[in-house]
C-alpha cells in the first residue's frame, strides 16, 4: 500500500552495526575519545549507567548495547563480524583509537589498492580503517 505523498518521498536505505558489549558505559567513553564519536541518543538504567547507546562516525551511525552474553570479550574473542570505515586519514584515526586504549590487529599498511589498519575495541570488536589509495 502507498499513497500518493509517500511515493513522492526519497527512500533511503542504511545499515547501522548494533555491538554486544560487557559495559556500554566503557565502551561508549571509549568509541568517543578513539574514533571521536558523537553520542546521538541513550537509555541509561541508572543515571550514568549506558544499557543502549546510538553514536556516529561523520554521517553513519551505529548502536552499542551492553549485553555481556553475546560480547566477544566474553565469548572468547569470538568475533563474527568487523566493520571497515573508509576516511581520509587512516593513520590519525588507528593512532587515535590505539591512544584510547585500542589493540592493534594489523598495523596500517598498504594492501590491494587501500592503505588500511585493523584494531580490536575494548570488546574485542574489530575495525578497519581505510582508505582507497589513488584515483
């Protein structure tokens, strides 16, 4: 079903990564000081106590949730998925997030036409940053 005003209107699709995580208080401090998150909006349990938290790179967010039975730290490094963020500088962001408290996975290096890096966060998720080499 649709209408007319709604046939009008641009769709747009997006995809937001949702991280299990031990402690989302932690985590959120540390998406925020090592890769310079916003914090879009929370749920707090107890005042200063993050059970949900929305933030975001530039113009993609993502959802952080504390929920220490599915958090890779608990489920002996056990990580499904990675998320790959494309900047401009690549080298900045993966020393940013190391200064925080990051674990280097793969040091920034040049690969396949990207110059790129991979860290583990506190939770033992991993992130990519990269940037395409060239035009």
């Amino acid at each position: 079903m649709s209408s007319d005003s709604a046939a009008t209107r641009p769709h747009v699709t997006g995809i937001a990564p949702w991280l299990s995580v031990a402690n989302a208080t932690q985590a959120v401090r540390f998406y925020k000081a090592g890769f310079g998150a916003e914090e879009l909006e929370r749920l707090e349990d107890e005042p200063g106590y993050i059970v949900v938290a929305r933030l975001a790179l530039g113009e993609v967010s993502f959802w952080v949730q504390q929920d220490t039975d599915a958090s890779p730290d608990i489920q002996a490094g056990k990580v499904p998925v990675r998320m790959i963020v494309t900047v401009d500088d690549p080298d900045t962001m993966f020393a940013q997030a190391v200064s925080a408290g990051a674990t280097v996975v793969t040091p920034v290096h040049e690969e396949q036409g990207w110059r790129v890096g991979r860290i583990a966060d506190l939770s033992g998720h991993h992130w990519e940053f990269a940037t395409p080499l060239g035009s």
